[in-house]
C-alpha cells in the first residue's frame, strides 16, 4: 500500500502523520515521497495528526514550484483550470458551460494533457497543479473566477453552488453574506461534508458579530468535531462559553466535551448549574439533553462510573421536560451502561447509526451472534438502513460517526475470529476516518493488535496512529510488547512485561480486545479475572486457557476430555486455535509428544485461517521443536521458561531449591548455598514434589527441560 510506504518515510523524518492526513496528502501531492515530506515539514503537529484542519490550498514548495515553472497560460486557460480548482465538485457540464467550449475541444486543446476528462468528470490530471494555480493566482482573479461560476450556477438553477461561489466572491471586497455561508454551511454538514463546512463556516464566523458569529462558530465548531478536528473544536466552541447566546451554547457543549475529552484524555469537570438553561424552552432543554448524553457517553467511554451516573441523572431529568425518554434518554442509558462494562442491560431499540445500529450490533454480538451483529451494521450503512438518530441528530453521516461504526466493525470481525478480515478492515478505515478518537482510542489499541497477530510487529499505519494520540491519550503498550515478545519466542521477556503491566494495575479497554490474554495466562494463570464486555464464546476461550493452566496432572487426566470438548464448540478460529495451542503445549509437557503434536497442528491450521499469520508461525516453531525433540537441545537458557512457570505454584525458597535441584545440585551443595541445613532442604524439595506432582529429582529435572522445551 502506498500509504504505509509514505508513512514509514514520515516517521522515520519525524513528521508523523494520522493515517487519513497522510492518505490524503498522498491524493493531493500525486504520491510525490520528496513533495510530501516538504508539505508535511510546513504543517503543524495539530494539522499533521488530524486534529486541525490542513490548509486549503496546501501550502507551496520548491518541488511544485520547480514542476510547473515552465508552464505557460493564457488568460483564458489559466481561469478554465482555477474554476476546476475552486469549483466544490467535479462534474463536467458547470466547466464545459464556463470555457464556451465541449469536451472534445478542451481535450484536443493545449489543456487536453492538464485536464482529466472521463464519464461526465473533470479534474485536474496532477493535483499539485491545484496548489501552483492558487498560490500564483491574484486574489482579484479568482474572485472574478467565483462570480463567473455563481452566474452560471445561478442560470442553472443550483442554488448551493451558485451562493457558495458568489460569497466566496463578496469576500474579496464586499461584505460577506455570513447568513448564506452559514446556511451553506449546516446542509454540507448534514451531507457528511464536514471538512468543507467547517471552512464554510470559518468564514462566516470571520466576517460577523454578534448572534450571527455564534451561529456560525456554532457550525464551524461542531463541523470540526464530526470530521476529528479536536483543536479547532475546542477553540471554536470554547469560545461560546460564557457569553455565547445561550441556544448556540447549549447545541455546541456536547462537541466541546468531545474534542476536550479527546485532547485531555478525560472528561472536563463542568459545574451544570452554569451551564444548563436559563430559560424555559424546549429547544434549549433538548439541547442540553443531548449535551448530558454526550457527557455520560464520554465518560463511559474513558471507564468514568462516577462521572457517568452524574450525567445520566442530568440526561433524566432534562429529557423528562421535553418527552425524550424514548427516542434519547432510553437508548443512551443504554448504550453507556454497555460500554461501561454491565452487560445486563435491557435491551433498547434506538434509531440511526449510533443509538439504533451500532447499539443493537453490540448487543447482538454479547448475546452471542456476532454475525447478526454485523449484518445490523451492514444494514444501517445502507441507503434505507440509516434514519435520524437523536443523540447525534444531523451528523448521521459525519466521519465521526463513521468512524464509530468502522470500529465496531472491526471489533466484531476480531471476535468472531476473522483476524486477517478485520485487519483489513481497519487499515481501510484508518486511511479514511479519524478511528482514533471513538472509545478513547480503542481504535488505535485494535490497529496494533491486529498487526501483532497478523505481521507480529506493529505496521506503519499502528506506528502512525500511536504517535498521532494527544499526549493525555495514551494507551497502555505493555501489553503489545508482551504479545511481541511472545509471538517471538521471548517468552521470558513477554512474562516481564505483563508483570509490570500487571503492577500498573491491569489497564485495558472495557469492550474485549483478543490477543492480550495469551501472555496474560502464561504469566499469571488463573489468578487473572478482568471484567470485560464480550461475547459468551470469548469468555469461555478465556475459562479454558485458565483451567488448563491451573490443572495439577491428576486434574488434567480428568479434564482434558472435557477441555477438548469445550474447545470443539468454540466457532471462532482464533479463539479454538489459541486454545488447541495451549493444550498441545500442556500435552508437551505431560511427556504426550504424539498427542501435542495433533493439537498444535490443528491450532496453526485454525490460525491460518483466521488470518493471524504472526500467531500461526508460532505455532510453527513449537512444532518444529516437537520435531527436534529426540535428544537435540533448545537454543538458550531452557529452564528459564521453567522458572517463569513455577513463581506462581511454588514459594520463593522453593523455587530456589528446585532450580538448584534441576541444575544438578545435591542436598548438602543447596544448604550451603542457601545457608539451611540438609533437613530443611529435604522439607522444601518434598513441598515442590508434591505441588508439581513428580516423585523424583530425575522426574523433576524432566518436566523442568520439557517446559524449557516446548513453552
């Protein structure tokens, strides 16, 4: 893919870039690598990470200046190629009516090798002439180029166009129709077209005062959020608060707590007596309902019971006074209980995208069919699947709202095992929406999962979002460096750094993410009992992986039958495949070679299927050493697997004594070593006999290699 490449290049300059920044620098810029890094270097941290808006045009550079220097205009080519550079879409019959010439003349035309003409469209063939055309065309040109095009618009009866072009032209010295532009503004952004409506916007609120400027803060501010532009959102929006008119205020507190939240990493503190409405109107109540709403999600999302109990109480008590409770209250109660972690809630059927679709495909999933789950997303992403949903009322198709639905996605594709899929999936979304900034970031946690089960390191396009996140944000990494390690065959190192997560208090998201347990397990068995919102078969992969790690052998003989049962019920091939794994290494080490062997055989086929690469060349290599097991030793320390293993069944002094056992030691040699007499080392090594379940030093010193072996 193009973008990692020019992602890598990015990083590596230290100019990272959010993943849908660089897709679309890439777009603009013609892929130019060299163009690129130029444009990037004059752009801001903020504008770089998707939290600003990027320039319009992009800013000139040497490279672009340099590409068109010899290119020569008249006057009348030069307006033909600023119209199609200023115009808001790229149809061909406005153009054709603005040049007084066909298409077929504009093709055989000096401007046939500028121009990109195919099925009724028009654009530039490079993009970087756009650029070379603004930043070397006069202000009062192009304003002519606006009026021109307003007229014709006007003419053809396209009012959007036709006004959007005339204000554009009014900028450049009359006063601006700041009513028009906001106007403009609000019916982009309800189309989904936030970027263009927080210019639109931007402008109005330029060139006005009073109401009319807060009006088109307003819009400018919340078109910011839906498109992810965190910064420029919270300035603008921060800006209504406390002098704003009190309407505009009250719709643009729901963005402001997004976009602060989002920079901050946690909710801000807001005394809601100061804030709440003045008045008695029902359209400054509702407004506040939905603020409330956007709290307690926000809140939700970032673990915040507290926080979250205090808003809903407020969401209650306002929608109460304008007979929401249905249409809001009841869907976003549940909603933020469910991503709070209590999956016993009752089920709530809401409308549009968030509340309606992504509610219902989250609860089908935890009641155990993901594929219906996902077929409700399907739905609700088609022409007659979507509707008004009331939490987020006019940005139905925003890209934040996308971005929402694009995770939920890819969590669902994760649980039902379709690894390789989801990756896929989320790579498409990262290079075209600000997935990191739904769920506080789970987006990018996800990114970096699936790249480790699928290449077993982290991808440009996981690097590039980590280092995009404010610096509030930041995700727990341990983790990630643990499934590394282990995936590598470092399992000593993998232990380590889920010990440290371990003592950090165990951070995670809520909503389950696959891939963290495995290490989690190895470490810790089943001392580890995390509440997370997932489905049935999720949980009962994790009591498995549990139960056969806690199992003494006289348990195993008992519950492997019934292990190898469960596990056959299990649909998802990552979730099977990682259990069958664990019991071929159980096997192992029980001495069954032939019975582990058939286990991991089947884990990496499921793996394979699954489509997490990274986790089936693992298996590989444990069966390869099941392979090379007749006598050939394993590279490195052997025992230090043993030893990572034993800390959680046996005390200190015992692990002291059966490692020194294993090593070879006698009795008088490990009570001089540890200052204690013979008759205490006898009491200890008889303790670790029996909790490991051996008879003698020659079993103990076998089970302590097979563990070194095949762990």
């Amino acid at each position: 893919m193009a973008v990692e490449k020019i992602l890598d290049d990015l990083l590596e300059n230290d100019l990272s870039c959010a993943p849908h920044v660089a897709a679309r620098l890439a777009f603009e810029l013609s892929e130019d690598p060299r163009t690129i890094l130029a444009v990037a270097a004059r752009l801001d941290a903020a504008q770089r990470h998707g939290l600003s808006a990027l320039p319009s045009p992009l800013p000139m550079v040497p490279s672009v200046e340099a590409l068109f220097a010899q290119l020569e205009l008249d006057d009348r080519d030069r307006e033909v190629l600023v119209a199609v550079s200023l115009r808001l879409d790229d149809r061909l019959d406005p153009l054709v009516d603005f040049a007084g010439r066909s298409a077929a003349e504009l093709t055989r035309g000096p401007l046939g090798a500028l121009l990109d003409i195919h099925a009724g469209r028009v654009r530039l063939a490079d993009p970087r002439l756009a650029i070379w055309l603004r930043a070397t065309t006069a202000s009062a040109a192009a304003a002519s180029v606006h009026a021109r095009l307003s007229r014709l618009f006007d003419e053809r009866g396209e009012r959007v166009d036709a006004d959007w072009h005339g204000a554009r032209a009014a900028m450049h010295g009359e006063p601006v129709t700041a009513d028009e532009l906001t106007r403009i503004a609000r019916a982009h952004s309800e189309a989904g077209l936030s970027e263009r409506a927080f210019h639109l916007a931007a402008e109005a609120a330029a060139h006005s005062s009073g109401v009319e400027r807060d009006e088109a803060t307003l819009v400018a501010g919340v078109a910011a959020i839906a498109a992810g532009y965190a910064v420029e959102a919270a300035r603008r929006l921060g800006s209504l608060f406390p002098n704003g008119a009190e309407l505009y205020r009250l719709q643009g507190l729901g963005g402001w707590l997004v976009a602060e939240a989002h920079l901050r990493g946690g909710v801000p503190e807001v005394d809601m007596s100061a804030v709440q409405p003045r008045v008695d109107d029902a359209e400054h109540w509702y407004s506040w309902a939905r603020s409330t709403a956007f709290a307690a999600m926000l809140c939700a999302e970032r673990g915040d019971r507290r926080g979250m109990r205090s808003w809903l109480e407020a969401l209650r008590t306002s929608s109460a006074r304008v007979d929401a409770d249905q249409d809001l209250r009841d869907p976003v109660i549940a909603l933020a209980w469910l991503v709070m972690g209590d999956g016993e809630i009752d089920h709530v059927r809401g409308a549009g995208p968030l509340t309606g679709g992504m509610l219902r495909a989250l609860q089908a999933a935890l009641d155990g069919d993901v594929d219906r789950g996902l077929s409700l997303l399907a739905a609700g992403d088609s022409p007659v699947g979507g509707g008004v949903d009331p939490f987020v009322a006019g940005f139905e198709l925003s890209p934040l709202i996308a971005a929402y639905r694009a995770v939920v996605e890819v969590l669902l594709l994760m649980w039902r095992g379709d690894i390789g899929a989801a990756r896929d999936r989320m790579m498409r979304a990262a290079i075209e929406l600000p997935v990191a900034v739904p769920f506080a970031g789970l987006g990018v946690v996800i990114a970096r999962r699936l790249d480790l089960a699928v290449l077993g390191r982290l991808g440009p396009i996981a690097r590039a979002l980590t280092a995009a996140l404010p610096a509030p944000l930041r995700i727990d990494q341990l983790v990630d460096r643990g499934i590394e390690a282990f995936l590598s065959g470092h399992s000593a190192e993998a232990a380590a750094c889920m010990r440290l997560w371990r003592d950090r208090g165990a951070p995670q998201p809520t909503l389950s993410v696959p891939g963290l347990e495995e290490a989690i397990v190895v470490t810790h068995g089943a001392s580890w009992t995390p509440r997370r919102i997932e489905p049935p078969e999720i949980a009962l992969a994790q009591r498995l992986r549990v139960q056969i790690t806690s199992c003494s052998d006289d348990e195993w003989r008992v519950e492997r039958p019934l292990v190898v049962a469960a596990a056959r019920t299990l649909t998802s091939p990552f979730s099977r495949g990682r259990v069958e794994a664990m019991i071929g290494t159980k096997s192992l080490i029980k001495g069954d070679l032939e019975l582990g062997r058939e286990h991991l055989s089947m884990a990496r086929n499921l793996l394979e299927v699954s489509g997490a690469t990274a986790w089936a060349r693992a298996i590989s290599v444990r069966l390869e050493r099941v392979e090379r097991a007749d006598g050939v030793s394993v590279l490195g320390d052997p025992l230090s697997a043993c030893r990572r293993v034993w800390e959680s069944m046996l005390t200190a002094r015992e692990l002291e004594v059966a490692m020194l056992a294993v090593g070879g030691a006698s009795n008088r040699d490990i009570a001089d070593s540890l200052h204690v007499s013979v008759r205490t080392v006898e009491v200890h090594l008889g303790r670790v006999f029996a909790k490991l379940e051996v008879r003698t030093r020659v079993e103990l010193t076998v089970l302590a290699h097979r563990i070194g072996q095949f762990i």
